[in-house]
C-alpha cells in the first residue's frame, strides 16, 4: 500500500521536554521505518516540560479525524503533580499517573489516548543499550544494563549518565548535545527486549499503525 493512499495519517506523542523527543525523531522513527510503518506518520509535540498542558492538547489532537491516536511520553521521575505512597511498587505508581492522565482528557475519543510513562526516565534506554554510551565514553567497561527501568528510583538514569561523564568526560552529561548522538547510533533490540514499558509504548504504537495501514487495503 502506498503511503499516499493514507497521508495524513498520523500518531501524536506528546513528549515531555527535549530527550523525549528525541527519542522519538531518532530512535522511534528509525526502528518504525525499519518495520515498514511510516506510511503513519509520528508526530512529536514538545511539551518543554509543561505537563499541564496534556489533557488540552490531546483534547484538541482528538477532534482532528487523521489523527489516529495521541500517547505520552513522560517520566515517572520527577512527576510531583501524582502522589504516592511510600510502598507503592513501580507498577502501581504508573498505573496512577495513567489514571491522572486520562481525566485530564475530555474527548469522546478518550479510549484512543493511550497514556504512557518512561520508568523512570527515558535516559534508562541508554544504559539498557550501553553499546552507544561505551563508544562516546571510550569506556569498554561499561555493559548494557538489562535492569536499567527498575534502578533505583533515588538515583534516576540522567543522575547515573552525570556521573559517568564526569569520571570518563570530566564534564557533566547534556541531554541534546550527548542525548541526540546517543539515541542515533543505538541499537534497538537490546532496549526492547530488556525494557518492557518501552516496550509496551512501541507495540501500542506499532498495533495502532497497522491497524490503519490494514484497513486502508
């Protein structure tokens, strides 16, 4: 199928800040190319940290009939808007933020935003990978990290990539400047088959793209 007989078709992610993305522009779209969806677009809209502004951008999104779906990608690090508590476990906590997400959207549409989060920041992706971090570190000792979603929420991934780019850099991590390089030379397998809430954004994204493409035969 050609991809004029569905332009203007189109996927939102509304992205909370820089990192995020680029993760989309670089990583997402590489991968959605590979596996032959671009025939629906991937639109990012960068929130520059303005998480309040979800519910009226998806609201608004919704009412544009090319647009398929619109998701999030936020972080669950940081996120003081959701409280929780003291033994919540990751899950959980996701699961409330989704929750706070969806009544933010007023939309008969509703049940197309899917609402997800990076646990516990999108940065965990480098250090699942590792292969990319190593080269631009010159560091053979650093390994991929199959855990890298579950660390400690205390000492978020973007705290760990600082600190290894002071010991082999001598300067801090820049999330453009070393995220935009990063997420352009990483391999993908390695961060989807060992982070599965990346995993889960990606195949929701992947079954909405070819459900449309399907359909348009």
């Amino acid at each position: 199928m050609s991809i004029r007989r569905i332009a203007g078709r189109r996927i939102i992610i509304l992205c909370e800040g820089d990192t995020e993305e680029i993760v989309v522009r670089y990583f997402v779209r590489r991968q959605w190319k590979v596996e032959g969806l671009d025939a629906v677009g991937l639109h990012a809209d960068n929130l520059q940290g303005s998480l309040n502004r979800i519910g009226t951008k998806a609201t608004l999104y919704l009412q544009e009939k090319e647009v398929l779906g619109v998701f999030t990608l936020i972080d669950l690090y940081g996120l003081t808007t959701v409280k929780h508590d003291t033994l919540d476990d990751i899950g959980r906590k996701v699961l409330r933020v989704q929750e706070w997400l969806r009544s933010t959207v007023k939309s008969v549409r509703l049940s197309e935003f899917h609402p997800c989060v990076s646990v516990h920041e999108v940065e965990a992706l480098i250090l699942a990978e590792g292969g990319a971090l190593s080269m631009r570190l010159s560091a053979p000792q650093i390994e991929p990290d199959p855990n890298a979603e579950t660390r400690n929420f205390l000492n978020p991934p973007s705290r760990r990539l600082d600190q290894l780019f002071r010991v082999h850099k001598k300067r801090g991590y820049q999330k453009i400047m070393d995220g935009t390089p990063l997420f352009q030379q990483m391999h993908f397998d390695p961060v989807y088959h060992t982070c599965s809430y990346f995993r889960g954004f990606f195949e929701k994204l992947k079954d909405i793209a070819r459900s449309a493409i399907d359909n348009s035969l």
